[in-house]
C-alpha cells in the first residue's frame, strides 16, 4: 500500500534489514531462529499491506525529508528530548499491529537500536522499530 516497501528502499532499508534488526533482539520462544526470521518476514509483509501502518511510514518519511534531511541546520539533528511525534508514530505502528505488548517491545529497539536502527534519522529510526516491535511481538504471543 502507497508503495510504501519501495518506499523504504529508496531510503535503504529494505526487508531483509528489518528482519536483521529484528532478530538482533530476539528471544526464542521454543521457534528456532531461522524459523523465526522467516515468520517475522511473513509479518512484516502482511503489517505493509495495512493502510494505517503504511500511512503511518509514510508520514515518518515524509517528516523525516522535510524536517531532517532537508534542513541544513535541523534543530532536530541530534534527535532532542523535545521531539515526541517520532517516538509517537513508533507506538502507534506497534501498537496498531499487536496492542500494549508492542508498545514495551518498541522500548526495546528504540532503546537498543540494533542493525539498520542506528543508521536512521529520528521519525525512520522510531517508525521502522514500531514495526519490528509489533511485528515481534506477534510472533512472541503466536509461539506462546
């Protein structure tokens, strides 16, 4: 939806590094670890085909161009305490996708910021781990 994994790409992240980022962090729940990538894969495809996960992508590569990469001196360069909206949008993908249990697996991620994570600015970096967030916690409550 709303071309969103060509999206990515052009920004260089693609679903292969998301599956990474994600399984940086992962704890097994009785599914080995390739088994594991794959059905996070399979996951994060089905979240990209929801419109208000995509809308919500979308706009954190929107706020991302216009807000950070476009701006010469961005007051957002170094991600301050000040900006909410990122950490707001990466929720919002997480919980959308698997509910409160996201919501404290995103702090994981946002907080770590394993693999492609650490390479993004402030809306991409929050907004892509909503979406492994979401999506690993799904896998954790599918493999309980």
């Amino acid at each position: 939806m709303f071309e969103i994994e060509e999206r990515l790409a052009a920004k260089g992240i693609t679903l292969d590094a998301v599956v990474a980022a994600g399984m940086e962090l992962y704890v097994s729940h009785g599914m080995d670890r390739d088994a594991a990538a794959s059905r996070l894969l399979e996951l994060i495809e089905k979240a990209l085909t929801d419109p208000n996960i995509s809308s919500l992508l979308l706009g954190a590569i929107l706020l991302e161009d216009e807000l950070y990469v476009k701006r010469k001196d961005s007051e957002i360069r170094d991600d301050p305490v000040f900006l909410l909206s990122d950490e707001i949008i990466g929720m919002a993908i997480a919980e959308c996708i698997s509910g409160t249990y996201a919501r404290f697996e995103f702090t994981r991620y946002d907080q770590k910021k394993p693999g492609i994570l650490g390479t993004l600015g402030p809306f991409l970096d929050d907004a892509v781990a909503g979406l492994i967030a979401g999506c690993t916690s799904r896998l954790y409550s599918e493999s309980s």
